[in-house]
C-alpha cells in the first residue's frame, strides 16, 4: 500500500500564512492539519480535507499530494 504526504508547508509558505490560517481558511480542523502537515506519510487522508486545502491553496490535488512510498 503506498504512502502520501501533503504538501501543506509548502504551499502554506508561498502564501505567508500559518497553518492557523489554512485552517481557518480551508475550514480543516486544525489538528487535523497539523497532523498532515508534520507527516513523512500518511496511509489514510480524509478526501474531503484534501479538497478543501487544493480549493484553499487554488492548486490542483495532483499538486498537494506527493506518493512517498509504494
């Protein structure tokens, strides 16, 4: 089974926000955010949240997830 992870830093950074502001303005609960961005890799994501942040980041999900293992 293979491993993503969320690209959440990065495009956080480009913005100059805070993962405080992504989530306030992606409507993803904080928690749940911090969880995905401090991850190496992660086997299970919430398909909703991965849409919320693409939306937030205007980025295509092809673009926030990286596979890091298969």
């Amino acid at each position: 089974m293979g491993m993503i992870r969320l690209k959440i830093r990065e495009f956080a950074a480009q913005k100059g926000w805070t993962l405080k502001e992504v989530s306030d303005r992606s409507g993803v609960v904080y928690s749940t955010l911090r969880t995905y961005a401090r991850s190496p890799g992660l086997a299970t994501v919430d398909f909703t949240a991965i849409q919320k942040l693409a939306k937030t980041f205007d980025v295509m999900i092809e673009e926030l997830v990286e596979t890091v293992q298969d």
